[in-house]
C-alpha cells in the first residue's frame, strides 16, 4: 500500500498517571501502638466503674438484709394468734424524727392484713404492690420510699387461721448506712486505679520506647552510611520482625547498584561516542578558518554540518535510550493504542527518508482493529527506529515493508531487503553502541537497544530473523493482549 507523508501530529496532553500514589500519610508507629493499647484501657476503665457500683451494692445490702431478717423472724416468733382470729403483736416503738445531720438508719414495722389497712405499727410502709412476690413463708425484700426516704422493706407473708388472707409482716430500714458501705467499697476499689492507670501509661511508653529502640539504631545506621554506600545490611543485626522489610530494603539497594553500574558505562559509552564528530567537527572547523579557497571551503562546511546531523542523530537517540530507560508507570500513562493507526503514522512519516534513498516503502494492514496497552509516545519512537534502521541497512533500489497481523497476539514486522545479520551477531545487535563489522553504514549502535528498552517495557518479545523472501532481514514484535 502506498504512503504519503501526512502532517505533524498534535503533541499530546500529559495527564496524571493512574498508578499515583493517593495512600493517605500513616501516622507514627508508635503512636499507633499506643494507641491501639490505651485506648482499650479507657473503654474497660468506665465498665470497671459500673460494675463495681453494682457489686458494691450487693455486698452492702447482703450486710445490712441479714439484720432486718432477724426482725422479721422476731416479730414472727413473738406473734400470738387466737382460736377466734385475733392477733397479738409486740412491736418496738417508732423511731424519732431524724435530726437534719443524722447518718443513722432508723427501722420501721408494721403488721397488717394483705391488701387490708394495718392494724400494728407504722401506717406509712407501702403494702405490697400487685407484681411483687407472695410466697408464704418466705423472708422476701424489696426497695421503696418511706417518709420522703429511700427504704429496704423485708417482708413475710404467714397464713390467718381464721381469714383467707394472710397476714402481712413487714420491717422497713433506711439506707444511709448501706450507701455508706457501698461508698467505702467503691472508695476502696477505684482509688487505687487512679494511681494504677497513670503508672499503666508512664510503663507502656517506656516498654514501646524500649521495644522500637532496635527501629532507632537501625535509622542510625543507615543514616550514617556514605553515599555511595549502597552494601546489604546484615539481616542478623537486625529483629526478627524488621527483617522482610530489610530484605526487601537490601533488594532495592541491589537494583540501585545495578542501575547506577548501568547508567555509569552508559555515561562512559555515550562521552566515547560523542568525543568522535566533535573532534572531527573542530578538526574540520580548523581547517576551514585556515583555508581561504572558495570549493574547497565549501567542502569543510558541508563536512562540518554532516557532522552535525551525525551529532544531533546521536544525541537524539540517547536521549530515546535514556527517557526509555526512566519509563516507568509513575511517569507515563497507559492507555489502549490502535496499533494499526499509529504503525500507519509511523510509516508515512519515514516516507521522506525512503525516497531520499530510492527505497520501496510499503505498509500492508492486519484487516483487523489490533488494540495494546502502552505508551503512544515510547511506542512511536520504537516503530520509528525499527523502520529506520531497516531504510538505513538497505542499499537504495531495495524495499522495507512494514506488516501487521494477528495471530494469538498482535504482531508488528518490519522486513527490507538489505544486507541482512549474521546469525552470530543477533544477540549483540540489542547491545548499545554495537555495530557489525563490514558495514559503511553511519550510525551510532543505539536504534535496536532503543526499541529492546521499549519492546521490554510493554513486556513485548522481540525476534530477529531471516527475510523469508531472500536476502535481508525480518525484525519480528510480538504485543501482549491489554488486560480485560
């Protein structure tokens, strides 16, 4: 099919990556830690309270019922019932009026008939309500007010032989003495927690501060390292449980080092290869401020700006192999890519270069829509250096066809007929700065690592193989589908 140049594209918007990090800010080890300790402490410390009130309670009122039982069964013992019904009773008098600060309890009696008025006693204790208890027999106790006071009322329910109700013996008694109790209990049990849990949180502190010491000598250590100190840190120095995390951390380190290693020969590499035009730019540029004949002035300058373009060409490529190199999910976006439409820009844009060289550039398109997931600018510039370098390699009146189809994965070729690689070369060809011996051909080693750098970062496969056609060379890349 063929190819026309079209125009320049837009250059794209850069949008933030989907892979930021949004995490929110932790806080402090420690303060979680001391946090997730305390703070159960004073959830349990308000129940500690409550339930010690009830159980206060319930000591005080076991104390204080055992005497009105005595009452009761007194009054019981000393009651004498007639043959014609008539009861007689023997009741202690009724207590005085209390004086304003009086903390003592005073107790209350009363014999009457259930659900009848009283006829022995104090008239003000409350009868017996419909839900309370009516077991005969049995010394039973209940909570009620008497005379503007909170009382403890025992009562005993006794058969009348000569009335079908029973008889109604109660024994009522302030509670002054029992709150009293109750507050001396409680006294007792929370004053000492108020020394407790302060001395709790001072311990706590000092056991966390203790226990996450081994997190503060390990942070010295690496803070005290030189530079270029990039050794593992010994995981036997360290606690058992900051060990994955030190593993991990001397894994980083390792590929720190390997990448530095990388980038220094790179830099190495690439000084090398730039020494080269730029001294032959300023042998040329010597030459020609000394030449003073027109033709051949001419011809330092045209030797001088063909160094240039070589110059540029190189610089242009390192700085692909480098922004390939630093390509990473945090930097660029991922998105789905129509690979036919982007190959198809690609190609038409290499047109120019192609007729320069009276090579045959062709397209032929899958058929079908070929959707990846990558980077549309690292791609554009791998397609771009694989249909360069087949243009460059094949001598003029040859031809390149660049060629899509899907198999199980989308696969992109690029085939030419030019000088072709020596099965002993494919492995070097990805090597930067490599180039074959035998070839006049100008370049600067770095278009194949520039498209091994990018094939690898959109976890693509790369082939290098014969032109099943004849002579020259097939470059094969094989996509990964984009994930559902």
């Amino acid at each position: 099919m063929p190819l026309a140049a079209p125009e320049k594209p837009a250059e794209q918007q850069r949008r933030p990556s989907v892979f930021s990090d949004t995490t929110p800010a932790l806080n402090s080890l420690f303060g979680e830690i001391l946090d997730w300790m305390l703070a159960p402490l004073l959830l349990v410390w308000p129940i500690s309270i409550a339930a010690t009130h009830l159980v206060a309670e319930e000591i005080a009122n076991q104390a204080y019922d055992h005497a009105l039982v005595e009452h009761v069964a007194r009054i019981v013992k000393d009651m004498r019932i007639t043959s014609d019904g008539e009861v007689f009773v023997t009741l202690p008098p009724a207590p005085p009026l209390p004086a304003p600060d009086d903390e003592t309890d005073r107790q209350y009696f009363q014999v009457a008939v259930a659900g009848d008025e009283p006829f022995a006693g104090t008239e003000e204790i409350p009868g017996l309500r419909a839900a309370e208890a009516r077991t005969p027999g049995e010394i039973l106790f209940r909570n009620g007010n008497l005379l503007g006071e909170p009382v403890r009322i025992a009562y005993q329910l006794i058969p009348s032989p000569s009335d079908a109700r029973p008889l109604l013996v109660q024994v009522a008694e302030t509670r002054k003495q029992r709150k009293a109790l109750s507050s001396r209990i409680i006294s007792g049990v929370l004053l000492p927690q108020f020394a407790i849990i302060p001395l709790a949180v001072v311990l706590v502190w000092l056991g966390l501060s203790r226990g996450l010491a081994p997190l503060g000598r390990l942070q010295t250590r690496i803070r005290l390292r030189r530079p270029d100190d990039l050794s593992p840190i010994n995981l036997r120095t360290v606690p058992e449980e900051l060990q994955p995390m030190v593993a991990a951390f001397n894994d980083m380190m390792a590929r720190l080092h390997d990448n530095l290693e990388a980038q220094q020969r790179f830099i190495s590499a690439a000084a090398h290869q730039l020494k080269t035009p730029l001294t032959g730019l300023k042998t040329q540029t010597e030459l020609a401020l000394r030449e003073t004949d027109c033709i051949q002035l001419h011809d330092y300058l045209q030797r001088i700006a063909t160094g240039v373009d070589r110059a540029a060409h190189l610089t242009n490529q390192l700085l692909q192999l480098a922004r390939a190199e630093a390509s990473h999910e945090t930097r660029h976006v991922w998105e789905p890519v129509d690979l036919e439409a982007l190959v198809r820009e690609v190609a038409a844009h290499c047109v120019p270069r192609a007729l320069a060289r009276n090579i045959d550039l062709g397209f032929e398109e899958a058929g079908e829509p070929l959707k990846i997931s990558g980077v549309p600018l690292l791609l554009r510039e791998m397609i771009d250096n694989l249909i360069d370098n087949a243009i460059k390699y094949t001598p003029p009146g040859g031809r390149v066809t660049v060629r899509l189809h899907a198999d199980a994965n989308p696969v992109l070729e690029v085939e030419d007929t030019g000088i072709g690689i020596a099965a002993e070369d494919r492995g070097r060809v990805f090597e930067r700065f490599y180039r074959a011996l035998g070839t006049d051909v100008d370049g600067s080693g770095l278009g194949l690592p520039i498209v091994r750098e990018i094939a690898d970062l959109h976890r693509a496969s790369i082939e290098v193989l014969d032109n099943p056609a004849g002579k020259g060379t097939l470059m094969r890349l094989v996509f990964s589908k984009p994930k559902a």
